[in-house]
C-alpha cells in the first residue's frame, strides 16, 4: 500500500497524534517512516538578550530538535518500524513540501488542532498550506489512534462525491483503501442549499446519479457501501453525515492550490480539516492510486 510516509513534528499535543498515526500506519503498512522537525530561524525569538548570542541560539534550538526526533525514532523501532529522522531549517510547510518530493513521499502526516472562524483563514496554518499545495495525499489528524500500531485503524470510511476529476479521484481512493483495509464505505454527495426553494424541490438528479455510479464502482471492488444524498452547507454536512453514520477517517478530493486561493472560505477541505475531530485524507488531483 505505502511505501514512504513522511510525518512532519514539532513536538506539540497535536504533531504528536500525527506521529502516532503515522507510527501505526507504517507498522500496518511495512512501510519506510520518515520524521521531519523544521527548525525555525532563531530571529523569530523576542528576547533581545538571547537573541545577542545568534550561535547559542541555533546551537540550542538544534539540539532540542535532535532530541525530538531522536525519541520518535525509538518509538518507532519499538514497533518494529523502519525510521529515519530529517532535521531542516526553513519554513515549515515549504520544508515538508520539499522534503515530500525529495524523498518520494506518497503520503505526509500532519497533525492540526480544531479551529473556526476566522482563525482557520491565516495564512500560518502548516496543514492548510500542505495539504493546498502537496502533490502526495495528506492526513491530517487532531489526535492519536485509538488501537495498537499494526492493528486497524478504523472500520469505516466516509469519502465525498462531487463529480468533479478530483472528487473522481478521491472516490477510487477511497475503494482502493477500503477494499486493502476490509472497511465499509460511505459515499456521501451534498446539493448546496435548502431541500426546498421557491416553493419547489431542489433538483436531485446529478447528485443521485453521482451516487449510483460511485456505489457501481464499489460493489464492483467488492465493498461494502451506504450512500447518502444530503442538503445545505457542503463543509457541515460532511462532519455531520461523519458523526452519524459512525465513520472512522473521511477522504476529501482537492486541486494543488496555492496563494490566497487556499484562503477562501469555499475551500471545502481546509473547512473540514479545521473543524472535524476525525482524521482527513486529502487526495489531490496528481495522486496516483495506491499501489
């Protein structure tokens, strides 16, 4: 399934649940783990009395991150993982981006906290930019799995169809996955808006013809499916239909994006990745199926 996951570190609550993960992937997997801590310019410290030893400052910054790394590798091994650690100074997503490529990642692991509002448009957040602008699929998780590395990671997954190529996309990853891991699927499309309007049934067609093609695709590959035509607000009803119909990670489609194109608000992914508590698969428009 995967070959080189690369997880990206910084030591918080939240880079942890994505160690874990990727720990608990690669031993399910056989895959090679890679962990990455992007050390930050020491220049971004405020404290001028520090800041007057440069060479103090850098020294100590990259020992913590050798002492990081040091320790996931260990995690790692106990396990039985194959690891191999990455210190980098840069910026941190475009450091993760570059080392994704260089390493021929197919998949990265971020990890992100729960944001709403206006927070989840600034321009720092790392797993927002990855994920817009990574050519590999990125899984985003907000805390640690609940089983053993090696065990499953879930039962069921909830992918959703908009009929777009990467929507396409993400719907035969997701099969792919489920059939490789023996999970239940649920395909889920949302017609933008109300169920009624102006006096008269919002047109169903396209969604439930969307839907019967992707369930077609399923069957076929031997898994189990439900699918579920909603309305409204695209980002809250796939949360919504997530927590309902018990699933355990979601897979999104999504084009490379970049520059204030990741900001808008319409960018169903990044709205779903700041506000589900459930792991996101993103799945861009370059990624190849599994192999």
């Amino acid at each position: 399934m995967y070959q080189n996951i690369l997880v990206a570190t910084g030591g918080s609550p939240w880079s942890d649940a994505a160690v874990a993960y990727a720990i608990a992937i690669a031993a399910r997997t056989g895959a090679k783990l890679r962990v990455l801590t992007v050390l930050v310019n020491p220049g971004i410290y405020a404290n001028p009395d520090v800041l007057g030893d440069t060479e103090f400052v850098v020294d100590i910054v990259e020992k913590d991150g050798q002492e990081l790394i040091s320790r996931i590798a260990d995690q790692a091994n106990q396990v039985g993982v194959t690891c191999e650690t990455l210190c980098r100074w840069g910026g941190v997503p475009e450091t993760i981006l570059h080392t994704a490529q260089e390493s021929s990642s197919d998949l990265v692991v971020l990890g992100s906290r729960m944001l709403s509002g206006w927070k989840r448009l600034r321009l720092g957040q790392v797993a927002n930019a990855v994920s817009a602008k990574a050519q590999q699929p990125v899984l985003v998780v907000k805390r640690p799995p609940e089983v053993e590395p090696g065990s499953p990671l879930g039962r069921r997954l909830l992918v959703a169809t908009g009929g777009s190529p990467w929507s396409d996309m993400a719907v035969d990853y997701a099969i792919d996955l489920a059939g490789r891991e023996r999970l239940s699927l649920c395909l889920l499309h949302v017609v933008p808006g109300r169920r009624r309007l102006w006096g008269g049934d919002v047109d169903d067609t396209e969604g439930r013809r969307l839907l019967e093609r992707a369930e077609a695709r399923a069957i076929d590959a031997g898994v189990a499916t439900t699918s579920v035509l909603e309305h409204g607000d695209v980002r809250s009803m796939i949360v919504s239909t997530a927590d309902k119909q018990q699933c355990d990670a979601i897979v999104l489609g999504a084009r490379a994006s970049a520059g204030w194109k990741r900001m808008m608000i319409g960018d169903i992914s990044n709205a779903v990745i700041v506000t589900t508590p459930l792991p996101v698969l993103v799945v861009k428009g370059t990624a190849n199926l599994l192999g």
